[in-house]
C-alpha cells in the first residue's frame, strides 16, 4: 500500500468530497474549507480546509460566527500535514480546546486478517433496533467513561435513514453485552470507517476488539469497499498495526463551545 497515495485519496474523498454522515446534517463549502452542519446530537465541524498563514485567522472567526449562531459546539479536525502549519496554534488562540491527538490508520480491507474469529463464549450480533442501540451506547459509557446519549440518537438516526450506510454491532458474553462497535460505508468513495470499537474493562485483551474490526473489514469486503480507515487510539493502534494497519498522519479534534 502506497502510504501517501492513500493519504491523498483519503483527503479527496473523505475530506474535501465529504458527504453528510447522517440525516439532517449538511455538507457546506465555503471558501477553502468543507464543514458539516446538523442537528446537536450529529457531529458538526470542519472536514478539510486548504486555508494559508494570511487568511487562516478570518476563516477560524467565520466558522465560529456560523456555529455559534446556531447554538451549536463544533470541531475543527486537524491533520498532520494541514496547513498552515501553525493552524493547531491559531485554534487554541481563537478559544478551542485540543482533544486526544490520534492516528489515522488505514489498510488494504483484503489485507486484513478475516478469519479471526471471537473469543470463546463470546458471540457478534448485528444491531438493527433501538434496543440495540441503546446497549452500543451503554457499551460506549462502559467503555470510554462518556454520556451515550449523542451516540444512541445518532444511530437511531441513521438506522432509520440511511441503514445501507451504518453497520453496529455488539460482541456479548452469556447475554451480556461486553463490546460494541460501528462502521460508516461512504458510497461513491473506496474507504469504510472503523468507529467506536470500545470494550468494558474487564474484557479487555482477550481478543475481542480483534474480533470486532474483523467482522467489520468482512462485511465491507462483501460491499466492495479497498480500503479500512480508523482514527486510532493509543490503546488500539498496537492492536491495528498487528491486522495490518498503517499510520498515514495524526489527527486531533480541536472543539469550541458555543
């Protein structure tokens, strides 16, 4: 895998050619940046921006103005080779606040191992229902120690609308759910996005989240999509790198309130 074709394969379509991951947002272009706007449960915030040293700051004051009047928080999702190169600087001076930097990984889909399977006694289902949604938000609180309630609207959401293009699933153990995850299949592009794979405390390392991203890359080999991205935690970029995965660049959410 060529590590910087992919990269700009991935900034064309999943950045600049974004299209709206859910019902009611909206993808809007305006000067050199691409941003998603939607309802305050969905993710709101800019996709790619090709801004320079002299008009970066007017631009960061345009978004502020356009999500702050709306009531709503938003992200500015910075990449590792976005410019200019002092734009994470710019943020924070303009009032937001960095989240956990990432990595964005990413793998040839029939490169990863397909057959690994769950551990024993633990069983993957697909969700399909608000029942299931709720516990893959459940899982989430477990597992990342934040409020499941933006996820579970969003998934509801996107069950309900565009079903073709969300695959979630939980991993349970004797009936109880003890991992989830999600995956986003962007029609029209190359990439499926892994997301959320989050499993409880006492779970962990033994080989559950192997199993999830499994079942996912076969799902997305079925549907045709080459390549797998994640933005990957420090905890499960080792985990990726042993399927496969790459590191193409970082990335860090950059959020204002409004």
């Amino acid at each position: 895998m060529d590590h910087a074709e992919v990269l700009a394969r991935y900034d064309r379509e999943m950045r600049a050619g974004a299209r709206p991951d859910g019902p009611g947002s909206r993808i809007e272009r305006t000067g050199r940046l691409v941003r998603q706007t939607g309802p305050a449960h969905g993710w709101n915030g800019i996709l790619w921006s090709g801004l320079d040293a002299d008009g970066a700051d007017e631009a960061i004051e345009e978004q502020k103005t356009h999500f702050t009047g709306l009531g709503l928080a938003f992200e500015w999702k910075v990449y590792g080779h976005d410019r200019p190169a002092d734009l994470a600087r710019r943020l924070v001076a303009a009032g937001f606040t960095p989240e956990a930097e990432e990595t964005l990984m990413a793998a040839e889909t029939a490169a990863v191992p397909l057959g690994t399977g769950a551990p024993e006694g633990v069983h993957i289902l697909p969700v399909t229902d608000a029942a299931g949604a709720g516990l893959v938000a459940d899982v989430h609180e477990q597992a990342f120690g934040t409020d499941g309630t933006r996820l579970r609207q969003r998934l509801l959401d996107q069950l309900a609308a565009t079903p073709d293009t969300v695959v979630a699933v939980l991993a349970l153990a004797g009936g109880t759910p003890v991992a989830a995850a999600r995956m986003e299949l962007v029609p029209g592009t190359a990439f499926a996005g892994l997301w959320g794979g989050g499993t409880v405390p006492a779970w962990r390392r033994r080989g559950v989240y192997r199993a999830l991203v499994a079942h996912r890359a076969r799902i997305a080999a079925d549907r045709g999509y080459r390549y797998l991205q994640v933005d990957a935690s420090d905890d499960s970029r080792p985990v990726l790198q042993r399927l496969g995965f790459a590191p193409l660049t970082t990335t860090t959410p950059y959020v204002h309130l409004p």
